[in-house]
C-alpha cells in the first residue's frame, strides 16, 4: 500500500494562554534513490507518490532519454503501490524509496556523473542558460491565448491541492489547455518535483513535447522551474510568485512566455508577451 502524503504527527499548540495536544498532518518528505540501469544516478528529496511519473520527468528533462520507447522497464518497490501500464513495471525487486529506470543501449546520453536533487533545488547539474542551450532548441510560437483566461488558473491550481488542504506544505504544477481547461495536475513538497510529475505524465501518455500546453506552478518560478519547462517544449509558463533574474535570462533566450505573481485579476509578463491576447503596452 502506497504511504500517506500528509502523515499525522502528535504535537503541542499553543491558544491563546493554554496548550492543546493535537495530531498534525505534515507534508511527507523522504528520499528517492534514481538507479539507471541498475546503477546510483541521484537522491530525490519528494514527497512520495507518482515516482515513475517523477523519475521519468527528471530522465526526459536532463536528456538521459529523448522517448518513452527508449524505456524498457521500471523496477520500483512493492511497497510503493505504482503500476504504469505504458511501461513493463516489476516489483519487490528494489528496496523501498528506491526506483530503477531501465533503458535500451544508446539512447539519450550518459551523465558523467550523479545528480542530486534536493526538495528545494532541482537544477541537477545544468547551471547556465548556455548549457541548457545544448540540450534544448528555442520553443515553438505555441498557442496564443485569451490574457484574461490566465488569473483563474491560479484558483484552479489552489482548488486542486488536496494534500496541501491537509498540511500546508505542497506545491502543485498544473498543466493546462491553451483554453484553460485542467489536465494534470500533482503536488510535492519540491515544485521542480511536481513538475517532472507532470512533464513524467505528458511523456508516458505520448504527448511530450508539451508545445499547444500552459504550465501553472504555485511559488516563485526559479531556473530550474523554467528549465524544466523548456525541456517539456512548453511554451507559457505561469506562477504564482515571482521568477527570478535567471529564470527570465532562460526564458527570453527560449522564447518562452514567463508570467509571474499571478493574483487574481492581474500579473507581470517577463517575457513572451507577444502570445497573450489582448494585453495592451502601458500608457508612458
């Protein structure tokens, strides 16, 4: 049986001028040991659920595999409760928290080395605009939407957080239509994590590049948010909170349209503007 994402710990609260004994749900955070092939790639701070959507995100977005036809199976713990039926999945063969992506000799590339991912920082190895730039092609001018349609996504992303209801503690990534229409949608204590879950979905349904999608993400969009987008061919990218100096760098040199501090009847655009109906240059 999987493990809860919001476990309940006892704990003390104070009110007012006494203390109460309660139990508590917290966001789950435990490690992820990534095995390629049998062999240590990276440690993954998430919250655990959608592993193989996880594992398989992160392997697409750092170019270890192009396809889904380049996977010939997962192994991942009984204990986690997944099954995949796109790909061959076998069980009680790993340890718990651990999962072994199995691909064919030649595809993608090799990393030189091991990865590691915390919670907080899903950058894994790529730490320049211009490395990225040799993975990843400028994005393709995608969709151009309603400027309006955007600041509901935002609820829409907020009504979806189940476990974040429970504990305060996730953030969400949503994948949307170019009509605003909810696709996917999946928390995790990393918001870099909940977007691999997502772009891991998108490439196990058949459907990476992502180049027709919006991306929505609760928090700040930093590089590593970005990155992941460009490397899921998504070309519009909305938060919540507010990007940061190298995520627009990253943006404008792919041509992906970054909307930060969306609220509910506005947001800044930092670059890409031109696929947004509707929006007109401010008065001088």
């Amino acid at each position: 049986m999987a493990r809860p994402q919001a476990p309940r710990i006892p704990i003390s609260r104070w009110r007012g001028r006494a203390w109460e004994h309660v139990d508590d749900a917290v966001a789950a955070e435990e490690p992820l040991q990534l095995l390629l092939n049998g062999e240590p790639l990276s440690i993954v701070m998430r919250t655990p659920g959608h592993d193989i959507e996880l594992a398989l995100g992160l392997l697409s977005a750092e170019h270890v595999i192009g396809s889904l036809a380049e996977v010939t199976g997962v192994r991942i713990s009984a204990e986690s409760g997944e099954r995949e039926d796109r790909v061959p999945v076998t069980d009680d063969i790993v340890e718990s928290n651990q999962i072994d992506v199995r691909v064919r000799d030649g595809a993608g590339r090799r990393p030189e080395r091991s990865f590691l991912s915390s919670s907080a920082c899903g950058v894994c190895g790529a730490t320049t605009v211009e490395s990225l730039a040799h993975d990843h092609a400028p994005l393709a001018d995608g969709p151009r939407v309603e400027a309006a349609m955007l600041p509901p996504l935002a609820q829409q992303l907020r009504g979806g957080q189940r476990v974040f209801d429970a504990t305060g503690g996730l953030h969400a990534a949503g994948l949307f239509t170019a009509g605003g229409e909810l696709v996917t949608l999946r928390e995790d204590i990393g918001r870099h994590n909940a977007v691999d879950k997502v772009a891991g979905r998108a490439l196990l349904d058949g459907h990476l590049p992502l180049s027709t999608s919006l991306l929505a993400v609760s928090g700040r969009a930093g590089y590593e948010v970005v990155q992941k987008a460009v490397a899921a061919g998504i070309p519009i990218l909305v938060a919540v909170g507010a990007p940061s100096s190298l995520a627009v760098a990253t943006a404008l040199r792919f041509g992906l349209t970054l909307v930060g501090f969306l609220r509910d009847d506005r947001f800044n655009v930092y670059s890409g503007q031109e696929r947004l109906v509707g929006l007109h240059a401010p008065v001088a």
